[in-house]
C-alpha cells in the first residue's frame, strides 16, 4: 500500500505537539513534543502478521525512534518495533501504559541500519509469540513473548530531548508471516 489514498483509514491528526497524516503520497508523523511518542492504526484486525514498510527522516534530530506496532489492542497495550535514524534500534511493549524493552534491555546500535536521512525498510514479523526485526534484508533482533496474540498494526514516531522529529512511511505491505 502506497498511502496516495487519504482514505485509506489512517488517522489524519493534526495538532501543535505533532501530526499523523498523508502528504506528498506517503505518511507521515512529526512529533513537536519531547520525550513523546506518535502513532497510527488503520483499525484492521491481526493474530499472525508481517508488516513491511520503507520510512525516513524528513528533518529533526537523529536521535529519536520510529517503526512499527503489532497486536495494538488499546492506547495502552500493545507491541513496538523500532529504529532510529542514529542506528539504534528495540522491541517492546507497552502493557498497561507502562512502556519497556523485551530485548536488547536498552537500545542497541547496529550498523545495518541507515542514519541520518537515508532510508530504511522494516520488516516486522509478529508470529505466535515471536516478535522479530528486519531492517534492510538484515536480521536485527527477535524477542518472545504472548501477552497479546492478536489486535491492530500501526507506525510510530518518538521524540527524547529534542522535539521536531519528521519521519515519513511508504510502501507498506501487510502479509501472513
């Protein structure tokens, strides 16, 4: 899915502290605010999931995190999958509004992730309870775990200490994994 279609059902958001929204064929999500994270859902069901998508920064600081979510029941349940344009990258949940890293224990830094303003294909494989990361035909990391087994998919954008983070998204592709 090329988001040329504004209709396609992502949410379309705009405010001072950030925005989630079509522009120029493709999504994207700025985060005016620090220490915040943004995201997406197209309110469509999945158990077993394989999310693809291209992203890139637009402007903003290089330290910041952006990806994809899987089995997002609720605002405060749900998986991550992230990177960062200064190479980093995580998988974790966010279980009752409390936020934390399945693996590695802290974000780790792997050089087959592109920085800066290059862009990167994710690929995030949700499978029973294997969450796995995939960043440009790399493998990057995995974690297991079954708290959630089903729910929606998203993209996601965060900001640490510096606000202003611009992160565009294109061609995702949803498939069975």
């Amino acid at each position: 899915m090329v988001f040329s279609d504004p209709s396609s059902g992502w949410d379309q958001v705009r405010t001072q502290e950030g925005l989630t929204d079509y522009e120029n064929d493709r999504y994207r999500i700025l985060v005016n605010s620090t220490n915040a994270d943004y995201w997406s859902n197209p309110g469509l069901y999945f158990m077993n999931v394989q999310i693809e998508v291209d992203a890139g920064k637009n402007t903003g600081p290089n330290d910041n995190d952006f990806g994809v979510l899987c089995r997002y029941q609720n605002t405060e349940n749900f998986y991550f999958l992230i990177i960062s344009s200064d190479g980093y990258y995580g998988i974790g949940i966010v279980e009752g509004g409390e936020q934390r890293l399945l693996y590695p224990p802290q974000m780790y830094q792997s050089d087959f992730i592109h920085t800066d303003l290059s862009a990167n294909h994710i690929r995030v494989i949700c499978d029973g309870p294997r969450l796995a990361l995939i960043v440009n035909g790399e493998f990057i990391a995995e974690a297991y775990d079954s708290t959630f087994i089903d729910g929606d998919i998203g993209l996601i954008v965060g900001s640490f200490d510096i606000p202003g983070v611009d992160i565009w998204f294109d061609n995702l592709m949803v498939t069975n994994p």
